[in-house]
C-alpha cells in the first residue's frame, strides 16, 4: 500500500511563467486521483510524467477560475487522445453545465462518457469508494461554495504469518485465502488454529486531506484528524492575517494551528499568494506552530 | 508606422510542455491586438513580455479549444489585475455565451466591461476600425465557423517636404497641419502653392493577414492580395494531403500556394501537427513555392 503526491500546481490566482494554480496528482492504494485543475494543468500533467490514461477521477475543490479553467482542455485532449473510458468528475454544482456548454460550442463530441457528480451538501459525505480507497469531502470555508477531500486507504487484507503457518504441514497454498481473510483453520484432528496465530495485522492504510481554498476552520479537525498527509492552503503570512480573513484564506500559522489539533503527521502548504517572493518565510512561520512541515513546489513529490 | 507581430503559441491541438496552441500578439501603428487565445496563452504573454494593459481587442478565429480555451483566464486575470478599461472580444457566436457562463459560476464580477462582437457572416466583413487601423474578417473553410483576420494600417498623413516649405518664409508652424492634411498653401500675393509641392507622400501602410485553421482556399486570395506578412496555418506536410483535407487543415505547400496567388510579401507559418518532429520540413515544403516564407516559432518576432 502507498501512497504518493504530486503537486502540479501550487500558487494563487493567475498562472505566471514558473507559478502554476493549483493541481495535484494523487496515487493512492494504485488508484490515480486528479485534484483540482487549473489553467495549465494538462501542461505540467506532461512535464512531470503523469499519464493521462491513468486517470479515471477528478476531484475539483470549488468553481474559482485558478481551481478548473484546465479542466476543459484537459477533457478535450482525453478525446483527441481517443480515450474510450468513462470520466467521473466530482465538484459543485455548476460545473457539468460549464464543461458541457463549452463541449458543445466547439462541437467536440467525444467517445467517452462523463459521468459528473455534483457536489451541494454542506456536511462531509462519502463521495467515491471501491475496494481499495474512499474519498470523502471536506467542507470548507470560502468565497463560493467548497470542498477539501479525504482519501482514505480501505483496510487490506490480513498477512500470513508464515513461520506459523509452516509448524503446520496440512495447511497448503488453497487455504491461504481463507486464513488471510480472518477465518480460523481446523486441522484434520479437528483441533481448532485460530486465525491470530496464523496471521499479522494488514499494512497500516494511509490517508491524505486536501484543503483549499478555506478560511481558518477548526470544524474540519475530526475530519482529518490524524491523517498521514495533510495539505492546507497558505495564501498568506501572518502579517496579513486582516486580508486572508476578508479574501477567506489561511496563514500558514493557520495552517499549521488545524494540522496540530488534528495531529497529522505531515503538513504541505501551498496556494501562496504572488505578493510573497520568498516562499521559505511560509515554512518558518508555519514551523513555529508544527515542525513536520514543507513547502508544496512544482514537480514536488510527497511519498508516504 | 510599424507592425510587429509575436508568436505566444502555434501548436495544433493539445498545449505540450514546449508546444503551445495558437495565440499571437500584434502591434499595428500604435494599435496592440490579441489573436486567438489557446490554453496557457496568459502565461506566454508574461514569458514574452506581452502587457497585459495595452490589450482592448481580442479576435478569436473559431471555437476549437486550441484557439479560445486560454481565453476564461486570461479576463479572469484582467479582472485581478483591476482592470477597469472595456474590452472587446470578436469571434464566433456563442462566446459571449460560454464566457459569460464561465464568469457566473465562478462569480467573478469584474469592474470592467467585455463587449461581444459576435460574428456569424460568412462574407468579408469590417469588423474594427478607428484612426489608425482596421480590422476585416477572412472567412475561411474549417470543421466549425471560422474566420482569418485582415489587419491594414490606415493611409496616414502626407509628411511635409521641408526644403520646399521653407522656400515659402510666409508659412508658418501653424499651417502645417493644414498643409499636412492636403490643402493648398495661398500666399498673401494671392498666388496658390500647389499641396504636392509642399509635401511628401505619407509613408506606406502595412497590412497583416492571419489565416488559421483552413483548407486550401483561393477565395481568401482577393481579401488578402498584396499583404507584407500572411500568416496561413499549415498543420501537415503533403505527405498528409489527404488528412489535411479530411480535417480542413492545408498542408505547407498549401500554404504557400495562397501566398504566391495572393502575391504577398512574406509568410511565416504554423500550427503544425505534433506527428511532425522536424519543423524545418514545413519550410522546405513551402520555400519550394513560395521563397520567402519562414517558420512560426514561439516567441519569434517579425517586424516589418
């Protein structure tokens, strides 16, 4: 099981020469997560490698421009790229009237179907899942109507404990299924084994919180308490705590506060307002607060 | 009187990491244009240097994503950049509507206003004109509505032949604008100075025709005869004559079949196809025609 991000994009506001708005690339439990897409995004999706077949979900936070005006071309080459797959994309109400209205105008009519799934509830609800990671939002503070999301690893199954399992010879490669998935085994005695002794607990699953664009938001703390990786927005320092409360954004002291009281292991900030020339000052104020911080940069990879 | 056209992008279909969809600026006597407006064309402008302030108009040829899709963002910018000055956008009917769509779900209200200049005849048409320059449609032969563009500078004032009005010590600085405009000069002796004799012819105008996506189509050939620089779309090499003709796209030597009927001054070409990895075979193809021609690359300057 792993877990690895990919920050496409990572500024506010309008794209500038090496300032991308926000997306991310997740892959998670192999499944492959498209987040947010700015202007851009199919661009940077080349630049750092990410295939285009692999995806099959985008998640989109909110209908600010920095947050899906990629989004579009980024469907449009799906066709050209002959994609036959279905396309499931996940964000607020709006945006399939959007994406669909400029499919129309320039008359792309592609093979594959999109599937979109409109976002409007304002609690936290589970949104995607298979057998392998559910996807949850986050409701979050803004300007217009958003969403961080959750990506859970689903637990695996149990490990066989071979040593164990070898002290009994009857027990063949058949019944390995049976035993990883919690059952007991009952020798030909008819002596009872029980599963903990022939098993070690699943892999610990992973987690990932994405938060942007929000306001300081305590609410969103049992969400993602103790996620592995939390990524929450930094548009500004402290010293302009006045304007990310009027513009509904985050310090990254305010970051780094909700990453605290969530126990997280692992803070990544982003979104930094183009004011800023020396993103490091975001790392220091943030640090103050919780240590295990870094700087979201383009083409940055976060293994977990 | 100047024309200085920049290439931001001029790649067909899908923005790669160094292939950008098509969108050029254009400088004509004092006048500054945006032609075409494909995805990532606000961040060429910025790599090139291109103020965001100077632009008022914006034509866009047609409604394939490679041509409009960078269009969102950029007034989404101009927004954030506080504009207040009206801009003016042509192009095909339904931008108003898919633009206006875009800015409503994301709730951008901005301070200044966009004026749509829908076009939908399939006749050449002045669409643009003030002192200095118009702006005349080429209707072309693509998959949806498209049209080219005829840049031409307006003829300008005579300029003053300055040795033959100072034969004259009774004209003063004060009747040279007059003079200028083309009237005759009336000594006080009563005798008329013929205005030739007083002036020089104004300087030539230049003219600039941008013609993208296309087939092969002589009719353009009248709307642009005699042009300094054409700009003709050439996305595949003969070798793909065929698929050119399936898609509505020329080949090179297509391209310069246009420009050697319509007698113009230079080429320059563009919107290659990505099957291409030599680009210097679009010129050889073309040069073969039509001797001075030259390959659109982005970032390159023309000045004539």
């Amino acid at each position: 099981m792993s877990l690895e991000l990919t920050i496409l994009g990572c500024h506010s506001a309008t794209p500038r020469v090496n300032a991308h708005p926000t997306s991310q690339y997740l892959e998670i439990n192999n499944r492959h997560f498209l987040i947010d897409c700015g202007e851009g995004t199919q661009r940077q999706m080349r630049k750092h490698k990410v295939g285009f077949s692999k995806i099959n979900q985008i998640f989109i936070s909110h209908l600010h421009g920095d947050h899906f005006f990629g989004l579009i071309g980024l469907i449009s080459t799906f066709g050209i790229l002959n994609r036959e797959k279905e396309l499931h994309i996940y964000g607020p109400k709006g945006l399939k009237q959007v994406t669909t209205l400029q499919l129309k105008v320039s008359k792309s009519y592609s093979k594959f179907e999109i599937i979109y799934h409109e976002l409007i509830s304002k609690e936290s609800e589970l949104i995607f899942e298979d057998d392998k990671v559910s996807v949850t939002t986050i409701p979050l503070n803004h300007r217009v109507y958003t969403n961080g999301f959750l990506f859970k690893e689903k637990t695996g199954q149990k490990k066989l404990h071979i040593e164990n399992v070898q002290q009994y010879p009857e027990i063949e490669t058949c019944d390995y299924h049976n035993i990883k998935a919690g059952k007991d085994y009952i020798l030909e005695s008819g002596e009872v084994v029980k599963n903990e002794e022939l098993t070690l607990p699943p892999p610990k699953t992973k987690s990932y919180a994405f938060c942007s664009d929000t306001s300081y938001k305590e609410d969103i703390v049992p969400i993602i308490k103790n996620v592995d990786l939390l990524y929450h927005e930094a548009t500004f320092l402290s010293d302009r705590e006045d304007l990310a409360k009027k513009t509904k954004h985050s310090t990254a002291k305010q970051a780094a506060q909700i990453a605290a009281l969530a126990n997280v292991n692992q803070l990544i900030i982003g979104h930094y307002s183009s004011r800023y020339q020396n993103i490091e000052l975001f790392k220091e104020e943030a640090a103050a607060i919780f240590e295990n911080v870094i700087l979201a940069t383009e083409g940055k990879k976060v293994l977990i």
